[in-house]
C-alpha cells in the first residue's frame, strides 16, 4: 500500500521560513530540537570516549541542559504559538500535526515538576556509571543504592504523568503511544502460545554445529566487514560513523549526524556483525527522515526530551530487527556475501561452508544473553524484564531481591542458571538509565516488522529476487517512501493503517518464525 503523502525530499526546512505563517512555533522548535541534539551529543560522548573522571561533571551539564529545554518547552509563548499555527488555515499538515504534539507534550510535561525532571537527569548519568562499574566487577551490590534511587524517581514520574489501570501504563505511554499493560499482557501471552511449542519441537531436532562462531576473530578485522555490510544497506558515512561502546546503540544529532556503536568480543563473530547491522536499522530510519523536518518536533521527543525521529520506539525496533534478522540472517543475504566473510577470515573459517555458517547464526538454544538471543527465544527475555520492571515499579518486587527473581525467571523461562550477575540482571543498561517501560517496544518492533516486511513484498514482486542479488536499495527506498521519511508525524498505529492495512498484528511474525525454522530444522509446517 502506497503511502498517501510523500514529503518533497529538498533542502528548504520548514523552520527556516521566517515569513511562513508558523515561523515563530519553528523557531522555537528548532532551538528546542537543537537542546536536545546537543543533549545527545554529551550522551554519545559519555559512552563512547568520555574519561572515567569527567561523569560528575556530565552529570551536572546534562542536568542543566534537560532543565533548559524543559523551560523552552513550557515557556507559555510556545504554547500561544502552537496554538496560532492550529488556528491558521495555511498551515501545512506537518506544522498542525507538530503543534498539536507539542501542546500534548507541554499537557503531560506541565504535571511532571522540574525537581523531578533534574534530579532524573542527574542520576541518569550517575547510574550509567554505577552500571558499567558494577557490570565490569560483578558486584550488582554496588549498583543496587542507584537502581533503588531509579525505581523511587521512577514510581513518582508515572505518579505525576497519571495513569488508569497499572503505574506501568504511565511509562509504556511515553515510549509507545496507545501500548498499556492491558493490551500488552494478551500479546505476550499469544507469542508464549507460539513460541514454547516450536521451541520444544526445535530441542528436539540434532544442533547445528557453531564451534567456529568462538574462534579467535580479530576486532579490526570485525569492524571492518560490519561497517562494510552497514554501508551496503545504506548507511551513509558521510553522516555517520561507526564506534565501540559496552552496549551497542544509537544515537542522532538530526539527520545530518547519526551515529551507531557495537561490542566487539574476539572470542564471537556473531555479536559484533549483527550487532552493528541491528544498529544500522536504526540509523536508516534516522538519516531518511524528510529534511523538511529537520530541527522541527516532528524530529524530537519533547516529553522524553530526546532528539528522535522514528515515530515511536517500537516503530524504531522493527527497523533494527527488520534489517538484522530478516535481512542479516537470510539465506539469500549469506549465499551473497558468505564468501567476502570466508576471505576476511580464510583461517577461522576454513572448515565451514555457507550452509553451516547460515544454521549456525539461526541456530535456536536458550542463551544468558538478549543481545545474542535467537529470534525464537528472544522474546521471552523481553517478556522476563517486563514482568520484573512491573514489579519494580508497581512495588511488588524489592530491588534487593532482584537478582533472585531474575534468576528464577531465567531458570523457568529459558531453562538456564545464571552464573553471576554480570551474565544475568547486570547485562543490560536501560534501568540505570531510567528506561523503564522500554523494553516491550523490541517485541512490539519484531510484530511491526514482518508487517512491514510483508507489506514491501507485495508492494516489491521482486523484493526477494533482489536481496538475492545483494540490491538493497528497492527495499530501502519503499521503507524511505512509506516509514522513514515521515518522522514522528504519525502515531505508530496511523504508520501500521497507512502502510499494512491494518493495526497491530502478531500473526505475520508468527507465521514468519514456523516459516523459517521449519525449513532450517527440517520440521513439519502446522
């Protein structure tokens, strides 16, 4: 399905037009939006290159410059001019539909007081720190006197931006529009449907080899062939680059400037590469927002005061999911370019052929860690952290007794026991940095994306005869024309109607995983 509005990919921003009717909401979006790019700009830094001895300091920069984009946010002359640009009958659709988020921003971000936004973004930067410490040393002990401090904040903002049914609903709201625990809960519990017994009848089938993914793989050379794959599916150096980080992630200064990081570890080829074409999903929907909404709202986070374009954490997921899993793990994607690996590693990889290299990174065995999780059992780490953050926040759980539930949860949901916590509650950063609520959005991205998958297959007869090829670029282009272009200008359910047909809807990704690990295991289609 064709996307109704294609925004003229020019040079011209919106709000650079001083004669424009909304040219004072532009200006004022522009500054804000250049607050939190610069916001990003210190967190990229902080995790990337930053010395250990700067953090206090960080710390208080980025305190002082949430609180200054919180005052440009609710300064009472953006809300009149929000207003003024709905009232005008020349406005463009983008200028109403960025007003009009902009006075839902000003409503939520009015309840939240100003003490409440400093102090969280004071001890962000704090936590990250007691986080990569505690992570590096095992010592969850260390970490735990900020996590308690993240939970108590973290209780009082869902206080303060309200909710209906759980605290929970407070935070899912802020990172995907309209997703509550009420409908969450039925979702997961339909993927658990699917899941557990594919992966019984997956347990019950030889392993694949994968001895050869430990081997002694060099970072240099890893870093040259993921960055080699992530400009193959059109990520643009010239407004990027590739650097090293405990945990991989992105991150963007508009479009002009969007960065990614992985993890190398010389020990596991498979981390590094779909790591950084993971990223690289993330960083195309970034750089293929319209230039028109450059430095506008329709490029910003304003409640969670954050420079983004993507239309909602989730709606970001299926990008980085789309491109690593079902792209990345293709067999058209290895019978393409298996032999560039085979050549960057003649040694490590010698004894394997294209075949075994494709079961081997699809292979399905429950594992300690999400980031090198399968996609079949990937959800279920998901659903383990959500259960437990609820719990945090709802104030059944005890930050104490967080590890023990952690590890209970692993041993009866993936059937592992934990080893330490650095390979358990420790092994992700989103609760240090106060991201509670996030997590449902990476299984809400594997649902978007086999929907969008799917809607660019009928949209692209060929799609598949070109990914055979290594030609990336139709699928791009119809993700740039439908998706990236429009920014934040749609909710993600208004995104999923345009493109799909449809809202939400698990039963494309379902069918995608049976599809696909039955062919790869030799089981019985159901």
């Amino acid at each position: 399905m064709k996307a109704q509005t294609n925004f003229q990919q020019t040079d011209v921003r919106v709000n650079e037009q001083a004669d424009a009717p909304a040219g004072e909401f532009s200006r004022r979006s522009a500054e804000l939006n250049d607050l939190l790019c610069i916001l990003n700009v210190l967190t990229w830094d902080a995790r990337t290159q930053m010395p250990s001895g700067g953090s206090e300091a960080r710390a208080q920069q980025l305190a002082t410059l949430s609180a200054l984009a919180r005052e440009r946010l609710l300064d009472p002359a953006f809300g009149v001019a929000a207003d003024e640009v709905i009232g005008n009958g020349e406005a463009s659709e983008y200028e109403v539909r960025a007003a009009r988020q902009a006075l839902e921003a000003i409503d939520a971000m009015r309840r939240v007081p100003a003490a409440l936004t400093r102090e969280l973004a004071l001890l962000r930067s704090e936590a990250q720190d007691a986080w990569a410490v505690a992570k590096a040393g095992n010592d969850f002990a260390s970490f735990a006197p900020s996590l308690e401090r993240m939970v108590a904040l973290t209780r009082q903002l869902a206080d303060a931006l309200g909710y209906e049914g759980h605290p929970y609903d407070a935070l899912l709201g802020t990172y995907e529009p309209g997703l509550t625990v009420a409908t969450l809960l039925p979702l997961f519990a339909r993927l658990r449907e699917h899941h557990l017994p594919l992966l019984q009848a997956i347990q019950a089938q030889p392993e694949p080899r994968s001895d050869f993914l430990t081997r002694h793989y060099p970072a240099h050379e890893q870093k040259a062939f993921s960055l080699a794959a992530a400009r193959r599916f059109g990520y643009d150096l010239e407004r990027g680059r590739l650097d090293q980080s405990a945990h991989p992630f992105e991150i963007s200064f508009t479009r002009q400037d969007v960065r990614i990081t992985t993890r190398f570890q010389e020990d596991f080829l498979p981390g590094a590469l779909f790591g950084t074409l993971h990223e690289t999903g993330h960083a195309l929907y970034e750089q293929g927002v319209s230039p028109e909404l450059s430095r506008t709202v329709l490029g910003s986070d304003l409640l969670g005061l954050y420079a983004v374009g993507g239309a909602s954490y989730g709606a970001h997921e299926s990008q980085s999911r789309l491109w690593e899993n079902r792209v990345g793990r293709s067999a058209a994607y290895w019978e393409r370019h298996y032999p560039e690996l085979a050549q960057t590693f003649p040694e490590q990889l010698a004894d394997v052929n294209v075949g075994e290299f494709l079961r081997a990174v699809n292979r399905v065995r429950p594992s300690l860690i999400r980031v090198e999780a399968d996609e079949l059992t990937y959800d279920l780490h998901i659903m383990l952290r959500v259960d437990l953050e609820m719990r945090l926040i709802s104030g059944e759980l005890s930050v104490q007794d967080l590890p023990e539930a952690w590890n209970a949860r692993v041993r009866s949901d993936l059937g592992l026991d934990v080893p330490d916590d650095a390979h358990g509650v420790l092994q992700d950063i989103h609760w240090s940095a106060g991201m509670f609520g996030s997590f449902p959005t990476y299984t809400i991205g594997n649902v978007m994306a086999s929907q969008f998958y799917d809607a660019a297959q009928a949209a692209l007869p060929d799609l598949e005869t070109q990914l055979e090829r290594g030609d990336y670029a139709p699928l791009r282009g119809w993700l740039q024309q439908n998706i990236y272009q429009h920014g934040r200008t749609y909710t993600p359910h208004e995104l999923l109607v345009r493109t799909t047909g449809e809202g939400l809807n698990p039963q494309p990704y379902l069918d995608y995983l049976t599809r696909k690990y039955s062919g790869l295991y030799g089981l019985e289609a159901t």
